[in-house]
C-alpha cells in the first residue's frame, strides 16, 4: 500500500514534469494570445502610441467595411474550386488505383505540386499567366483574336488562382482518395458483379457511399484551408488587381504590419475564426456520423 | 466446337482488355505531362537567355542552353544563407516539437495527476483557432523582448503545438500497458520507460510527425515574412519572394531561382516517395 501511493506521487511529479516544457510553450505563444487577442479587438493601437479602448467600435466598423465584405466574397469564391478539386481528384485517384506497370510513376509526379515550395510554384505560374509572353496565352493565341489577361484582369485573375490552385492540391486529396478506395473490401464488387451490377451502378453503390468519410474530410480541410489563403495571392498578385485577390487574411496581413492597426486586425482575425470555427462544429456533429458508414 | 468458342472468347477478352489498358496508358500519360508541364517550362526559362523568352512560338528546348541565370541569381541574394536558415529553423522546430509533444502526449495518455483532463481539453480547443488569430499577440510579444529578425522569432513560436501532443497521445493510447509495467517492476523510473520503452515502440509515429512538421515549417511563408527584415534573415520561401520583388519580369532568373529552391526538395521527395506519401495519408486522416 505504502508503495504504491508512493508511486503515485510519482507519477504526479513526473507527469507535471512531462508536461512543464510543452506546456509553457503552449501558454506564451497560444493561450496567452488567445485571451490578448481577443482584448486586442477591442482596442486602437498601432503599437507606438498608448492603446485605447474603444468598445465595439472595430467590430462596428468592421461590419460597415466594404471592403472587408469584397475581401470575404473574394475568399468565398476561391473556394468554388473546392467541389471542382474534389471530383478532379477523386478521378486521379480512380485512375491511379488501376493494376498497371509502373503506376507509382504517376502517382509522383501527381503529388509533386504538393511537396513543391508555393512561392516557386506561384512564380512560374506568374510566368505560365503572363499576358504577352506567358505560355497559356501563346498557346491561345491560335485560337483567339484577344486573349485574357488573367493575372492583370479583374475578371480573370481569381479563376486563374483558383485554377492553379486545383493543379497545386489535387495530388494531396488524390492520396486521401486512394487510401479510401483501396480499403474497400473487394467481395463488395464482386457480390455486385455476381448479381450484375453494371460498373456506373458499383460505384453509385459501393465505391461512392464507401468515400463519404473523406468527402467530408477533404470538404472540411478544403473550407477551413480556404478561409486562411495568403501566401499564393502575396507572391502573384499582391492581392490585385484593385484588391480583386485580396483574401480576408491578406486583409488583416495589412491592417497588422502594413498599417499597424493592431485592434482593427485582431477583430477580423475574430471574426475569420467565427467562421472557422463553425466549420469546425459541423466537421465534428456530421463527420462522426460521416464516420459510421467506414 | 465448345473449346473454339472458349478459346474465342478468351481471345476477345484479353483484347477488349489490351484496349482498356492503352486507353489508361494514354489518359495518365496525357494527365502526367499537364501535371509536368509547369516544372519542365521552369526549367526551359532558366536555361535561357534573357532575349529568347519574348520569341514566338515559344521555345521548349533553349538554344542555345545557358546556366548564367544561375550563377547570376544565386549571387543576386543569399540563396546559401536561405538554405541554411531554412535548415535550421526546420530542423529546431521538428526536433523540439517532435520531443516536447512526445513527452507531454506521453503525461496525458499515462500519468495520472490532478486537472490532467481539463489541461488535455484546453489543448483540443486552441487546436481549432487558426494561427491568425495568435499571430498578432505573438508578434508583438517578440517585438517586446526585441526578438525581431532573429532565430528565436523564427523558431520559438514554432517549438510548441498542441496538434504534435494530440496526435502521438492517441497513439500512445494503443501501446500495451503491460510492457511499460514490466518495466516498473524492473524499477525504471518513469522517463526511462518513456525513453526506452515507448519511443523506440512509437517510432512510426513519431517519424510521421516529424516529416509532417518538417514540410510545414520549411514552406512556412507568413510568418517568416512578418518577423524578418534583412536578407540574412530570411528562409527559402520569403527569400525567393523578396528575389522576386527584385526582378519582377526577368523570367529567366526568377525561374532559376526557383529551380535552384525547388530542386533539392524534388530530389529528397523522388527518393523518399512512400515515406511522404504513407505519412501524409496517415497524419491526414487519423490525425
């Protein structure tokens, strides 16, 4: 008896030591600017000045900021090549789950884009895009008269992101994809096939209700991923043309270290994450039931 | 007459199937060159003289092949001071957290001590604000303490997260007791059974999370680009963008430049290839 509340006494000093290094870490650079974020969005400060408090002023302002409604529509809207990368990649995947010699080749050169650094990846396509020389535009030069001017355009250069965003990330869901198809137990088809299932009704019946889980994963990643864009609008276009590539994170990049408006940055940071975690909600009520299926 | 039509039917299947083979062959070789497309005209610019990019119809082989661009670009900025900048700030990051994850996963999924299920829970909930919203904060703490533009800004921060302990806590949870209190028995103190006993066991995991750490801190671009000034300072990703600030439409170099960031990381991938891809799917899903 008397060793074993010894042990745990030490349990409890090694389990507190265990913690200690992790622990102190997590509260200087996650807790504790949780909590001064969130007195951040109510303030006006700039870093130099003394801070002021100014109640609901930046949520105020915020929400009468047209330019921060045009930056989440933008953010929105990158977001449409979500479903397009969805099923792009569930095609790959299709495809790349196929017995053939040396298929591991093209499963490489898939997900080369995803282990690609972003920043070269957005400089070639700058170049790719480019109105005058790029290669897209010589290319279309034999079919039409006047080409977009993608990059430069407002109307074009978020489907031009968007377009090289799905290139970018398909290999990445194209895995998770794989993962699914090849867990599922092969005597589901061939119970199908003795019954004369034709190959569109296996997948409608099998394969498809089978990949709900990842569906719903890669949904999940894709929206929360896309409320945080940045880095590729930076380096492409710098959030233009006329701020038409601006994302909401671009938005709080400026407002914190472009114009030092720490308060005003911290709300949209609070507000982003509101949104966030909404998606987060959903991934955990519906995902666990999503999970069942698998 | 029945062996013919067996012999017939065999024959049919086993062409029908060379077709839908060809038919496969095609589609993927047609996918895999879109897919290489980019990196092959990377390559093709930045074997270029500057004048040839403005040729049309534009060329895919560089005639005449020149490697100017390279020697210009790497002495243009400090690619070698990115690299190894890069090298460090992923290398600290990806040790420490791989570490100080396992340690604490280890005190949640085994010890037993008081408040240990709140703390865990405070944990899971800051796993779901995203980094923009701490950022700030933590900007201006390192501004405070005067830590801009240093390794510690760029490694600190980055030391500690609560994903790393959530994701080897559950794996430490599939570890028989029974091996660690063979060990007890044997009198190991608790940090030799965690040193002995459950890392060499957790190995696949911890290796999981360290190429996963690894890839996420050495193409981290916002923060390094906050909290760094100078060149010297600078990683590989913000390095290249600054080069790029530089010479916004000299092609040939901006594309050597990026040949010279993506080239390294290519090669690693090509020989490591089920590694990344095991381990992707794995921290992807369970994660």
């Amino acid at each position: 008896m008397k060793t074993k509340t010894r042990k745990n006494w030490q349990d409890i000093i090694a389990g507190y030591t265990f913690i200690l290094p992790n622990f102190t870490g997590f509260l200087v650079f996650t807790s504790i600017p949780v909590i001064a974020s969130l007195v951040l969005a109510f303030l006006s400060w700039d870093i130099l000045t003394p801070a002021k408090f100014v109640g609901f002023n930046n949520f105020i302002t915020l929400f009468k900021d047209k330019d921060f409604w045009y930056y989440l529509y933008n953010t929105v809207f990158f977001m449409l090549g979500i479903p397009l990368s969805m099923a792009f990649s569930l095609f790959l995947a299709i495809l790349v789950n196929q017995k053939l010699k040396g298929i591991t080749i093209f499963r490489t050169i898939f997900f080369l884009p995803v282990i690609s650094s972003m920043v070269a990846i957005a400089l070639v396509w700058r170049w790719i895009y480019n109105p005058d020389f790029g290669l897209l535009n010589s290319f279309l030069r034999y079919f039409l008269k006047q080409q977009p001017q993608w990059l430069s355009s407002t109307l074009w250069a978020k489907p031009a992101l968007m377009f090289m965003g799905i290139w970018n990330g398909a290999g990445y869901s194209m895995l998770l994809y794989l993962a699914a198809l090849q867990s599922i137990p092969e005597d589901l088809y061939e119970a199908a096939r003795i019954d004369g299932a034709s190959a569109w009704q296996q997948f409608r019946k099998i394969t498809w209700p089978m990949l709900s889980f990842v569906n719903f994963f890669v949904i999940v990643m894709g929206v929360i991923g896309g409320f945080q864009a940045f880095g590729v609008q930076y380096v492409m276009t710098g959030g233009g043309p006329a701020g038409s590539t601006t994302t909401v994170v671009y938005y709080v990049y400026n407002n914190a270290f472009q114009w030092f408006k720490m308060g005003y940055a911290s709300s949209i940071a609070w507000v982003l994450f509101i949104f966030i975690f909404g998606f987060t909600l959903l991934q955990w009520k519906y995902g666990k039931k999503a999970g069942e299926y698998y | 007459m029945k062996q013919l039509t067996k012999e017939y039917i065999q024959k049919r299947k086993k062409r029908s199937e060379l077709i839908k083979k060809s038919f496969l062959y095609l589609l993927l070789s047609i996918l895999g060159f879109t897919f290489l497309l980019p990196f092959v005209w990377m390559l093709s610019t930045s074997l270029k003289e500057p004048g040839q990019v403005f040729v049309f119809p534009p060329q895919w082989i560089p005639n005449p092949v020149v490697f100017r661009n390279y020697v210009e670009a790497w002495n243009a900025v400090p690619f070698g001071r990115f690299f190894i900048n890069s090298i460090i700030v992923a290398v600290c990051i990806t040790t420490g957290q791989v570490f100080t994850s396992a340690l604490a996963a280890y005190s949640f999924a085994r010890l037993k001590f008081p408040g240990r299920d709140k703390l865990f829970m405070g944990y899971l909930a800051t796993m779901m604000i995203p980094g923009q919203v701490t950022m700030i904060p933590v900007f201006i703490i390192i501004k405070k303490l005067g830590w801009i533009d240093t390794y510690y800004a760029l490694i600190l921060p980055g030391l500690f997260t609560a994903y790393g302990t959530f994701m080897l806590r559950q794996f430490f949870l599939t570890i028989p007791k029974d091996l660690e209190e063979a060990a007890i028995i044997d009198g190991c103190s608790r940090f030799g059974i965690f040193w002995r006993v459950v890392l060499p066991l957790a190995k696949p995991a911890l290796a999981t999370l360290a190429t996963f750490v690894f890839l996420g801190s050495w193409n981290e671009f916002m923060w390094p680009l906050i909290v760094t000034n100078s060149m010297e300072m600078k990683t590989l990703p913000v390095g290249l963008a600054s080069f790029q600030g530089l010479y916004t439409t000299d092609w040939t170099l901006l594309m050597a430049a990026s040949m010279i960031v993506l080239a390294p990381v290519i090669v690693i991938y090509i020989f490591n290839q089920r590694f990344f891809t095991k381990g992707i799917v794995m921290t992807g899903m369970k994660g």
